[in-house]
C-alpha cells in the first residue's frame, strides 16, 4: 500500500497487461468476424496489429537508450492506431455480429491511442531535457 493516500501501489506492467488484455479481446471479438475475403483481411490485419503494439512495449520495457524508447512506443501508437482504423472498417462495414464487443474494443484501443500519444509527447519532452 502507498501510505500517502491509502491506495494499492499500481505496478509497473500495468499498461503491458492491459495491452495484452486488449490483444484478447480483439482475437475474441474476429471470431465473430463475417467469413469474406473483406472479413477475413481486416481481422488478420487487426490481430497483427493488436499483438504488434502489445509485443513492441514489451521491447519498450527495456529500452537501449531513450531514442529506443521513444522508437518502440512510437511504434506502439502506430500499431494502435491502425488497430483502431481497422476497427472502424469493422463497424462502418457492418463486418462483426457482436456488437457489444465491438465497441468495447473500440473504446479500449481509443484510450490506449491516448495514453500511447501522452507517453510519446512526454518521452520526447524528457529526452530533449537530458540532450
């Protein structure tokens, strides 16, 4: 517990495992992806993607130097962001019958955008300090 406010100490793979938890819940999710050729390229696209964002901050955990960093996490954003275009095919193609989940990825990978966009601007901010 952190004294200060009473609250459980969050751990430092936290994002990872949420990232992870993204990553399964996109492969559940392409099980109810229509079964077209359309279908079928934009769910192997966004599983790629997913897992690619999720195994990229795992690199980013140990990073060489700050360029490193600020490379992997970059790459990161990217992935999630074309996760979150495919995402959007998906709905606006009417490509997935699960609706609900759908939009739960949806909203989750918004929020990663988000964060992996906050964590980008600050890593460069800090690296340009240290130069």
């Amino acid at each position: 517990m952190n004294s200060e406010n009473n609250k459980p100490k969050q751990r430092i793979y936290d994002l990872a495992d949420r990232l992870v938890a993204f990553n399964a819940m996109i492969n559940q999710m392409a099980e109810s992806i229509v079964d077209s050729k359309e279908g079928s390229n934009i769910k192997n696209q966004l599983i790629r993607a997913s897992s690619s964002a999720a195994l990229n901050y795992g690199e980013a955990l140990v990073p060489e130097s700050d360029a490193d960093f600020i490379h992997k996490i970059s790459i990161c954003l990217k992935e999630l962001m074309e996760s979150r275009i495919a995402l959007k095919i998906i709905i606006s193609r009417n490509l997935c019958s699960k609706f609900d989940i759908v939009d739960k990825c949806d909203s989750e990978c918004s929020q990663l955008v988000a964060i992996f966009i906050t964590s980008v601007q600050t890593a460069r901010k800090n690296a340009a300090k240290r130069s």
